[in-house]
C-alpha cells in the first residue's frame, strides 16, 4: 500500500458538513464559517513512549489522539467542527489502520467533526491534530476572565487516569474492579463540549485539566492576576481511592497526576444554581472545590484548614 492509497482508502471517509467547500485530495482545505461567530483554533502532538505507549490499541490511540484536541475547545465554550490530521507510522499494516480510523471516525462522528486535510509520512509514531471550532462571537470561555470572589469549579472525576497510570507502570496495584474503573480515564477521556457550550453565559473563566488540576488552575490564576484556595477534601474523584491510597499518594494523583481532560472553571457565586443546572444540562457532575481571592498564589488547604505543600504542581513536557 502506497501513501496515497492509505489516504484515499481510509482517509477520504464521506463526511456531511455542507460548510466544507473542498475537503481531503487538494492543496488545501476550504471552509465556510457561518456568519456571527468566531473561529477557535487548537493543536496537540502525540507522541509514541511520551503520550502513550507503543502498544496501545489502535482504537483506544485514535480516540485519545482526537479527544484531547476536543477538549480545548470544550474548554473554549466552542463546538469543534474540523480537524485536520498529519501521522508519522513506521509502516502501513491494513488491519491497524482500519482499527485506528475507525475509532478516529468514530470520536468524530459523535461531536460533529469533519476531518478536512493533514500529512502523512513514514517515522516513529507520532501524531498532531489541528483542530477548529466555533462560538458565539465573544462569548469564549478564556483563562484571563478570572475574578476576586469567583467559585472555582470542576467536572467530573478526577484522579483516576493518574492511578490506572500508575497501575501499568507497576508503581500501584490496583484491584482488578478498581483498574476496571479507571482504565477508561486514561485510554478514552470523553471531553466535556456540551458542559462547556452550557457555561458560556455562566462562567467567567475555563480550562481543560491535561497537566494537573493544581498547575492548569495555575494558568487561570496566572492570566487573571488573581490568587485561589482550594479545598481538598472537596475534589472529586473515585470514593474507594480515598480509601486505598495512602494521603499522599491520593492527592498527588488528583492535584498533580493530569491527563484527566475535565474542565475547571470560575463563576461568580450568584451563579451556583446555574452552574449546578449548566451541569444537569450537559449529564455531567460539577463540583464546587475552591474560591478566587484578590492577590497571588495557589493554597492547598486540608479538612483541618492547614495548607498542604505539594513536591510538583503537574507534567511538564521538558521538566
């Protein structure tokens, strides 16, 4: 099989979107964005033994190559549309590739995403998404609209992807039930788009939690110019790992493990029911953790009101 082959076989799926003017197979993708609202761009590389690891299933890969570009834009507010897709695979084995465009189609398909272009060549694998979305002409969720006395939120659980982590490297051993929980978190984040379409006239700031929930706030905080405290017990995750994991370990794991791909967001404290009904709207839990103060800085704070000194905020690619 030829690159051409690869694309024009797996590639050049018939997709619906009547706002592509000229997809897959020219120089260049044509798009028509509709009138009264912005455009919103993302990218996010993958690479083989740094984002995953080399024996993943094509499908689980396919998934988590496109979710984590979908969840900048949920944490935008924006509802994603294309994407484009450049590859480097050290060979073309027909049975992988079908298993990986059919769970890249498939994540696609669910959110509306039309995949418009890319590159392929042969190398190690490695993978990038570049990603446009729409909303609302001035209505996008930024890490800069933080305020002094915001509630600081977050969706969903957290944690888990960090522990199911941990359990393939052999630094925990998880019970078989338990890893069954958490495994998805780390091979198939579902991005929170409708919650963060929800908060558009609700929340002030978002972000999405890829490097860990203490260092991601950190971006809020830092383009806000605003300090925050967070409560640690209230931080949501899988109740049976308060109970297996020593402290800790646990808050490690939820303050600093990553790769959770929630969303943590600000909202002024009248806004509570709506947020708590933005969340009912889009089927997702949101939970209350924290509060922003005028000032600077991140405090942990403990049940006992003491505050908790972490060894490292999150992942840093070049740390």
């Amino acid at each position: 099989m030829t690159e051409f082959d690869f694309i024009r076989r797996y590639l050049m799926r018939q997709q619906s979107d009547k706002d592509v003017l000229l997809g897959i197979g020219d120089d260049a993708a044509i798009v028509r964005p509709r009138t009264g609202f912005d455009l919103c761009f993302s990218s996010d590389m993958l690479l083989a033994g740094r984002h995953f690891f080399a024996d993943v299933a094509p499908a689980d890969l396919a998934h988590k190559v496109l979710a984590v570009n979908i969840s900048d834009m949920a944490a935008m507010g924006a509802q994603p549309r294309w994407a484009l897709l450049s590859a480097a695979l050290p060979k073309l084995d027909e049975a992988w590739l079908q298993a990986f465009c059919d769970g890249l189609f498939g994540l696609a398909g669910q959110f509306g995403i039309t995949l418009i272009g890319g590159d392929t060549t042969k190398g190690d694998y490695v993978f990038n998404i570049t990603i446009a979305g729409e909303l609302p002409q001035g209505q996008a969720l930024r890490r800069d609209a933080a305020e002094a006395g915001d509630d600081i939120w977050v969706s969903g659980r957290i944690g888990l992807a960090a522990a199911a982590l941990n359990h393939h490297w052999q630094t925990l051993v998880l019970p078989e039930a338990v890893h069954t929980l958490c495994e998805p978190a780390r091979l198939r984040p579902m991005p929170r788009v409708a919650l963060g379409q929800a908060l558009l006239t609700v929340a002030h700031a978002a972000q999405d939690i890829s490097d860990g929930l203490a260092q991601d706030i950190g971006h809020i905080l830092k383009a806000s110019g605003v300090g925050a405290e967070i409560f640690a017990d209230r931080l949501p995750t899988l109740p049976i790992l308060r109970t297996l994991l020593p402290q800790a370990r646990l808050y490690d794991y939820l303050l600093a493990g990553g790769d959770d791909y929630e969303l943590v967001f600000t909202a002024p404290e009248q806004q509570r029911d709506a947020v708590l009904a933005a969340g009912r709207a889009a089927d997702t839990p949101v939970t209350r953790i924290g509060r922003v103060f005028a000032g600077e800085g991140l405090r942990i704070l403990e049940a006992n009101g003491k505050e908790m000194q972490l060894t490292h905020l999150g992942f840093d690619h070049f740390g």
